[in-house]
C-alpha cells in the first residue's frame, strides 16, 4: 500500500512540473530591429525568436544551427552548443538573458506574443 502512495506522489510531483514549465510555450521575439552586441560585435545585431514548447526550448543561430534545452520549473534557461550559450530566465511573459558566441555577447529582452 505504501509503494503504491509513494509512486503516486511521485507521479503528482512529475506531472506538476510539466504543466508548470507548460506556462512557459510560446515565441518569445527581440524588439524590432533585434538587439545590438557588445563591441566585439561590430554591427550585429541578432533577432531570432525563443521558441518554447512543452519544456523545450530552441533557438536559431547561424553559426551554430538551432540550439535545443530544458526550461527549469522556475524558468531558469541555460543550454548551447560549441562557443555559443543561452542563459537567462523566463518570468510572465518576457524572457531576459544573454546569447554569447565566441567574444559577441547580445542581451536579450524578448517578449512572448
């Protein structure tokens, strides 16, 4: 009887978690324009979309392809691939953090819509 409590509480625990990074889906875009570098970045400026469903989280790079990860319970984001890295968090309906490729650091203040 008691393993049968504790897996359902397990169960309770699992599915809790999805649905709350399920709050998270949605695109999450760069104001018009995109979002200027840091000086190493000359004139860039980059714009693709945060795409998230069901936990997941991607991202379009030209350097590096679409990058993929997890969104944390609490919104947390942090993934990348070679030289380039996603971190940042996920709160309402913004996402604000930074994508950095090599020495090009972009901050990144997108919204969901």
């Amino acid at each position: 009887m008691k393993l049968r409590f504790g897996i359902g509480v397990g169960l309770l625990v699992v599915s809790g978690a999805a649905i709350a990074q399920a709050n998270f889906d949605g695109v999450y875009r760069a104001p018009s324009g995109g979002v200027p570098g840091n000086s190493a970045c000359g004139t860039t400026k980059f714009g693709y979309p945060l795409r998230v469903s069901k936990g997941a989280v991607t991202l379009q790079t030209v350097s590096q392809g679409e990058l993929q990860g997890q969104v944390g319970p609490d919104g947390s984001v942090s993934f990348g691939r070679g030289s380039a890295l996603v971190a940042g968090r996920i709160s309402g309906n913004q996402f604000v953090g930074t994508y950095t490729v090599g020495r090009c650091q972009f901050a990144l203040q997108y919204s969901k819509g």
